[in-house]
C-alpha cells in the first residue's frame, strides 16, 4: 500500500479567522483502508480541518487533498469519492425520508439499495415521515443511512453520534461504520472527528489529537498502547512523595496509587519494585485515556 495515494494529505494547513489561528500548521497524512481518528477538545480546530478539506472553507495557506486530488479544482471528482456527516445536519423539511434518500442517491454513481433497506430498520426509520419531524438523532441516523449507502471511498464523520442514545451510538459504531469498512477493507477509510473516543477505541487504526489547531500527537493505536501505561500499585504504608520522573498521578487514595507513564513503563515499575509493594499491575491506557493524559497533564509525584 506504500505506493498508493494517501486517502488524506493535509500539508501545513491554515486557516485564520481576523487575528485567530482556528488551524495552525497542521500536518497529517491518512492511508487508504484505515479508521483515523480526529480528536481534541470543542474549539481545536477538527471541523474547521473537515471543511478546508471538503472546500466548504478556503484555507489561508497549506494545502488538503484526497487521494491526491485538489478540493477545490477536482472538487466533482473529490465528492464523488467522499461522503460526509456534518454535526448538525439539515435536510429539505418538506422531503420524506424515502423521497430525500431518492434525491441524494440520484447524484451517486453508486447506491445499495440493500444496506438502505437494512438502516432504515435498524434506525426503525419511517420513510414516509417528513424530515421536518424527526429528531435530531433520527436526522443524524438518516445522514449516515445517505452517506454509508453511497459506498464512499472516503467517509468523513464529524461527531457522527451526537444526538443518539448509548445504544443506538454503539450499534452504529459497530454495525455500521465497521460494515462499511469490512465491504472492501483495502480501500474504504474512515476519518473521525469525536470527543465519544471509547465508543471507537475497537476501529481506530491511528489517530491525531489537536489542539488550538496544532497538532499534539499522532500515532497508531497499537503503538499508542503499548507506550502509554497505567500502572497501579499498593504499599503496606503511605509511602509519602513518590520521585518517579516521567510519571503521573491518575488517581492516589490512601496506599493504592494509579500511574501513568509514557514509554517508560519498565523503569517505572522497577523503581517501584524497589519500595516493595503489597501488589503492583500494569496495564495499557485507553485511547480516551491517552487523550486526556496528553491535553491535561497531571502534576507528577516528585
């Protein structure tokens, strides 16, 4: 797959509003046929990224393509490959819900009308319900329904489960997105942007995480786990201030303390080992845990 175009190439993108950077030199670069997840706190930039990427803004300067192509001057070719769910969808009020997929699917090339048929019932979608009464989660459900029927190459998603109750959030991450992908793994990529990250932490192949538009950390979720650690450990007595350099405090209650630590799990836990602990476990970080430990460092426990 080397030798492919990226699905995603973002190069030194910015975008400026007045004097505000809401992306600021931003790198990242997606291979076909993986899940990326997007993540970082409201306001970091990720839906501002989207759109660039989309042309539904005009950069500032830096450049987004996908699968090589120019949003902007391939802009037919790159949304006859792409498929996006926005965080607030809208759709004409006076169309039914069988009527707008109709329309939708008449711009694409592609439609299955099985996986369609599929959706609606899981959704329990009523297609002749006008679009103007469906909530907002059943407004999300039906955008995903028009996106996933397309068979995008690319399917971009910005809080794609906001608005929707736990259960319905997980049967769409797992049933859906993971269908979608399992159709032609080689090629169909999903880009994510959630704050919802344990909802994805089985499909996310490698991630980015963002803040103030920059960029903070990008790695795989494999490798992500295997550097990030929790390790927990319990003494026989307080052991008073621990000097344990890279670490960090998760949670400290009474004896039992919880550790993060970030590629230094090993010399950590020897260092511990020293103080003779009643019980030490150590365990990989969550990608949600990851995220949090990387914008919200914890004073460590020197």
């Amino acid at each position: 797959m080397s030798d492919q175009l990226p699905a995603v190439d973002i190069r030194n993108l910015v975008r400026r509003y007045g004097s505000t950077d809401a992306v600021d030199g931003l790198s990242l670069r997606v291979a076909p046929g993986r899940c990326y997840g997007f993540f970082g706190r409201n306001g970091a930039g990720k839906t501002t990224t989207i759109k660039c990427l989309l042309n539904l803004l005009r950069p500032t300067s830096g450049s987004a393509s996908i699968f090589g192509l120019d949003p902007v001057r391939d802009e037919v070719a790159v949304k006859s490959r792409a498929a996006y769910v926005p965080d607030h969808v809208a759709f004409y009020p006076w169309m039914t819900v069988r009527e707008t997929l109709a329309y939708v699917a008449s711009f694409r090339e592609r439609w299955n009308r099985g996986t369609e048929a599929a959706l609606l019932a899981q959704f329990q979608l009523d297609g002749r319900q006008k679009t103007s009464a469906l909530s907002k989660g059943q407004r999300t459900q039906l955008a995903l329904v028009t996106a996933v029927c397309a068979e995008p190459d690319l399917l971009v998603l910005d809080e794609p489960t906001s608005g929707l109750d736990p259960i319905v959030r997980r049967e769409l991450i797992q049933t859906v997105i993971g269908a979608y992908q399992d159709g032609a793994p080689e090629r169909r990529t999903v880009f994510v942007s959630t704050h919802l990250i344990s909802e994805f932490e089985g499909l996310i192949d490698e991630f980015t995480i963002i803040d103030r538009g920059r960029e903070v950390l990008t790695l795989g979720a494999d490798e992500a786990r295997e550097r990030y650690r929790k390790i927990q450990v319990r003494f026989a007595s307080d052991p008073g201030p621990l000097d344990l350099e890279g670490a960090r405090t998760l949670r400290r209650h009474g004896r039992t303390i919880e550790i993060a630590v970030n590629g230094n799990a090993a010399r950590v836990c020897d260092q511990l080992r020293a103080r003779a602990p009643e019980a030490l476990a150590v365990e990989s970080l969550t990608l949600e845990e990851i995220f949090v430990s990387t914008l919200q460092p914890q004073p460590s426990l020197a």
